[in-house]
C-alpha cells in the first residue's frame, strides 16, 4: 500500500507541474530568506567579536572628558606624572601607554598620505595587541630622546611604498624627515568601520616635540594583568585620577575610563539586535511564502475535492487517499526546504564574501526554518484533503 | 437470466436534512435485482432516482431501511468495508465523466488496479486491454482535455470494467453527450452486459436510452410508480 501510494503522490505531483512548482517557491523563497539573513547577521556578530578580540584583551581605555556632543564636559589632557603616577599606584596595571594623535601628511617621494600620527612608546604595541611584521619596535634611548623613528601600519606602506619593504627608508612628516624601524602586521578594519592600519607611531615623546609642540597626552591606554580583576583597576583608577586631577566630591568625572569587555558587549549586542531584526524581517517572508501556499492549496480545493471523491468512487480507502495526500504535502515541502536551504548556504557564502564577514553555518536555524517550512506544507496540503477525505464520496464528487 | 438476487432493497428511506427543512428523497424503496439483468431507472427530476442509485452504488448510505449487496447487509458495513466493496465488485460511470484531470486515459483506467495493489505490469496489459474493448485503441496517452465527450465516456467506462466488477452503475452516462455518441456508448454499456454478464444499473431520463434495458423500473416522487420488463406491455 505504502508503495503505490508513494507512486499515486508522485504522479500526482508531476502531473500538476506548476500547482506543485508555486508550492515549493514559497517555501524555498521563506526558507532561503531566514536563513540568509540569521547566517549573516551570525557572521556580522562573529566579525565585531573578532576585532575587539584584535583590540586586545583586559584594555582600558582613558580619555579626558566626559560625554560626546552637547553637554560634555572638556577635561584637562593628561601630562607625563599621570602615566607614572597610573603605573606604580595601581595594582593589577601590566602596562600603561600614554597615546597622542594628531592628523599629518606622511611624503615618500612622490606619493603622500594623509593619516593618523600616534604618540606612544613600545607598550602601545603590546597592549594594542599589534605585531611588528618587519623591522623592529622603539629603542629606549629613541623613546628618551624623541628620535625621528616611527612603525608605520600596512595601509600607510601600501599607500607610500606599494609592494616594497619600507624599512631603512625615510618618509617626510611636516617639515621633518622620519626613518620607518618597523612595519606592523595588517589588522584590517576595526568594529566601528574605520581603518586599524591606517597609522604611523613615534615615540610620544618625538610627536610631542615636532607635531603637537606641548607635553599633553590624549589617551592612556592600560592593559590588566591576566586575572587581575579589570573592575578593581577602573575603580583604583577613577579614585587616583579624580585626586589627581582635584575633582571635588559633588562634582562629576572630567575623564572617562572604557574597558575592551564592555565595547565588546556593547557592539555585539547592537549586532545580535540587527541579526534579530532581519530574522524578523525574513520570518515574515516566511509567512508570506506560507500564505501563497494556503491559498494555492485553497484555490485547488475544489478540483481536489472531486479528485478525492473520484478516487472514493473507485474504491480507494480514506486512509490511502489521506496518506496519499500527506505525501504529496512532505515532499514538495522537504523538497521546497532543501532547494531552500541550498539557496541560503550559496547566497549567503557569496554575501558574506561581499561584506566582508565571516559564513558560519548554523544548524539550528537551517533545522528550524526546514522543519516551520515542512510543517506549513503539510498543515495547507493535508488538513483541507483530510476534510475532503471525510466526505461521502457523492458529496465529494459534486463539490462545487 | 440468472435467478440468484444480487441486489435487495427493502423499505429504504433517505431524508436529507432535518427538523422543519428534513426532505425525504425516498419513502420506502423495495426492490430486487438478479444477476446479470440490465435495469433502467427513469423519472422526472427529483423522483430521487439517483439518490436511489447513490446508495445502490454504496456512495451514499440510506437512512433507513436494509439493502443486501450479495447477501451482505451494506447498512452494517463500515466506511471502508463500504470502500472495499466498490474497489471489487462495482464499476462507475457518471454523466461528467469524473476523470483525473492531466492525466493519461492509460493512468486513468489504471487507477483502480493501483487500489486493489495489481503489479505494474498487469496493471498495463489490463488497462490496455479495456480501453481496446471500448475502441480506444492507440489513445492511450492523452490527457481528457484532449479528448472529446465521447471519448472522455468511453474511457469512463474503460475504467469502470477494467476490474470485471460485478455491477456497472450509470449515472445518466449519456446525459452530456449528442444522440449518435450516446447510442454508442449504450452499445457499449449493453455489449458489456451481454458478452461479459455484468449487471448494469443506469440512471436516465431519455426513453431511447432505456429501450436497450430489459428492465425499466420508473421513479415517481420517491417511490416506484412501475417496474415492467422491456417487451412486455406497459
């Protein structure tokens, strides 16, 4: 029994080629769109999480002021005592690295560029989590003096130099002549969008002489031991500074003191969100696929019905004729998720190729969407044949 | 003639309906039919002719009353007994012909031998065979929409005899159909019953369509108003 009624579906279902074809495009088209979507949104998440990975673990980060745009409160730039005093008063610190940024034009023969110039000193490297690809980091003596060395990023050799090792040769910023030592291995883009490679270090203390002319510090970046406690540290820290920088007690932070931990929540939560939201988005086309399914089935109701009554007629029992029909339904449906679920996997390969993040297949929403898919198919395909199936066969034939 | 009763109705009733909208279709059908006999049933519209044939064919089952198919009481018989019974031993002809759309005469002729579970093979030779007796030899592979009334009827009744069924029912077989095709599809209906002994009951209101019965048995307002063998005077 189970065998020709396997052959009756597929009949069936060859025999109504475009009534079968417009079943499974709903399916395929709900199917490929959530997955898609989820499997992206995935990959965004993966790719921020990835590059605050890249920004270094156990970071914090202190910038004077408080608050962005209207209403912050400017604070006084740090001076050198603060990095000493930040060093030795705080327990947990491993490394602290003072950072000056100032905007130049970096010359190598005729090519010129303009980029972020960094202030700091050998730790920058290590708390920042970056790696020298060639040449070396800063001497002491050349951290001492303000020599005119700097280790430029990937993005500033490939602007000036091309191909070519930069290391040995001079670049020109503003009116001084400055040997590349090193060259820092590519980072590519951070999590807010912006090129990590897009930079050139000195010696804080050469920026502080020939670009900025004073001893200001933007930044301080500290690195926390590995299992040090980072909330003490901000805590110890936030208490110094305050002294430091004589805040009375009523009165509100003019620094503000970051953690890697919490950007990172931050952005994957802003990512996870979008990924929900396109989820949503896609799970309506899912329904709107299904929908197109309930109403095909609908609208060949009618001609079903007197195929049922037909098939009664000449002695077919209920039960063959509603196995027939689930059959029907699970095929198309499973065959609309798998060509569903290929679609996706291609599509989204290739997207996350375009955008740059990375394509991690996820099992739980491909089964998901397949099983809400089938399970649609079989709820529109089946229940309105059952209906027809519980007829009299004469009421069944003369349905109108 | 064979003297055995194939078929017994006694004080079948059929209400359709209910309460102050119940309509009785049937007020008490007694009836006997043997074995190989060509029955025409007439009546105006509404006489509950086909009703009558409905639950003949056990399409539809009576409200009261006993009907005995072969000596087995259809009443007490379940849904798929009743299934069984017409997969082995009736075969239908409806005046709309009631083929599957998109499909074959071959695959439509074939369908009840799908249900009794003959092999592909059989199942083929068989089909084959019956639309050759209905003279549709080399139509096997088109589609109803390809094929005119007539055509349509005769691969009907291809699929009716294609399982040797015991009783051939006919709904008003020639109801869609001109004169010229009507008169051979009743050639054909009454081949059948001559050359193979199957028992036809057919539905009509045409008196040129009854004349091939032996038998005519009139329906009047859901009684037998007459039952009179063809030949004998009225």
């Amino acid at each position: 029994m189970l065998w020709n009624t396997l052959q009756l579906a597929l009949r069936s279902i060859r025999r109504n080629l475009m009534r079968s074809f417009l079943t499974i495009l709903g399916i395929v088209i709900g199917v490929a769109a959530v997955i898609t979507m989820v499997t992206l949104g995935n990959g965004a998440t993966k790719s921020v999480s990835d590059q605050i990975a890249s920004m270094g673990s156990n970071l914090l980060m202190v910038l004077p002021g408080q608050r962005f745009g209207p209403g912050a409160v400017p604070g006084a730039p740090f001076k050198s005592a603060d990095v000493e005093a930040v060093r030795n008063q705080i327990t947990g610190v491993r490394l602290v690295a003072p950072v000056v940024n100032k905007s130049a034009t970096a010359v190598y023969q005729a090519n010129n560029w303009t980029t972020a110039i960094t202030g700091s000193s050998n730790d920058y490297f290590e708390a920042g989590n970056w790696e020298i690809a060639a040449g070396r980091g800063f001497s002491e003596a050349e951290e001492r003096s303000g020599k005119a060395v700097c280790v430029i990023g990937d993005t500033v050799r490939d602007k000036l130099f091309g191909r070519q090792n930069p290391v040995g040769s001079q670049i020109r910023i503003k009116q001084f002549s400055c040997e590349v030592i090193g060259l820092l291995k590519a980072k590519g883009q951070s999590s807010m969008g912006s090129d990590q490679d897009d930079v050139v270090v000195m010696p804080l203390r050469t920026v502080q002489r020939r670009l900025s002319g004073n001893q200001d510090i933007g930044r301080l970046s500290i690195s926390v031991k590995e299992g040090a406690s980072i909330d003490a540290a901000k805590d110890q820290l936030t208490l110094l500074l305050r002294e430091r920088r004589k805040i009375g007690e009523n009165e509100d932070d003019d620094f503000r003191v970051m953690d890697t931990r919490q950007i990172a929540e931050t952005l994957t939560s802003t990512t996870r969100i979008l990924t929900m939201l396109l989820g949503a988005v896609a799970a309506v086309s899912l329904l709107v696929g299904g929908i197109g399914i309930m109403n095909i089935m609908l609208v060949s109701v009618t001609e079903r019905t007197r195929e049922i009554g037909i098939r009664l007629a000449i002695g077919a029992l209920e039960r063959e004729v509603l196995l027939q029909f689930l059959i029907e339904a699970v095929v198309l449906s499973s065959l609309g998720g798998l060509i569903g679920i290929v679609i996706a996997t291609t599509a989204s390969i290739f997207l996350a190729g375009l955008m740059n993040v990375p394509y991690l297949f996820d099992p739980g929403i491909n089964l998901l969407s397949f099983f809400f898919s089938a399970a649609i198919g079989v709820i529109f395909g089946f229940f309105p044949a059952r209906r027809a199936a519980g007829l009299n066969p004469i009421d069944a034939l003369r349905h109108e | 003639m064979s003297d055995a009763a194939l078929i017994r109705l006694s004080g079948i009733t059929k209400t359709y309906g209910s309460g102050q909208a119940a309509f009785q279709a049937l007020k008490g059908i007694d009836l006997v039919i043997d074995t190989g006999d060509f029955v025409a049933i007439m009546g105006p519209s509404g006489s509950g002719k086909s009703t009558a044939m409905n639950i003949l064919g056990c399409l539809d089952v009576a409200t009261s009353g006993s009907y005995e198919f072969e000596g087995v009481k259809v009443e007490q018989l379940s849904r798929n007994a009743r299934a069984l019974l017409r997969r082995n031993y009736l075969g239908f002809v409806f005046q709309g012909f009631n083929l599957l759309s998109r499909t074959t005469a071959l695959e439509n002729v074939e369908l009840p031998l799908i249900y009794r579970g003959e092999p592909a093979a059989e199942r083929h030779a068989a089909a084959r065979a019956a639309l050759k007796q209905v003279g549709l030899d080399g139509w096997e592979h088109h589609t109803p929409a390809e094929l005119s009334g007539g055509q349509q009827q005769r691969v009907a009744i291809a699929r009716a005899i294609v399982t040797r069924p015991h009783v051939l029912l006919a709904d008003e077989p020639t109801g869609n159909l001109d004169s010229h095709t009507s008169q051979e599809i009743m050639n054909l209906i009454s081949g059948f019953n001559r050359e193979l002994g199957i028992t036809v009951l057919m539905v009509t209101h045409e008196p040129e369509m009854a004349a091939y019965a032996k038998r005519v048995i009139r329906f009047v307002d859901g009684r037998v108003e007459s039952d009179r063998r063809n030949g004998e005077d009225a």
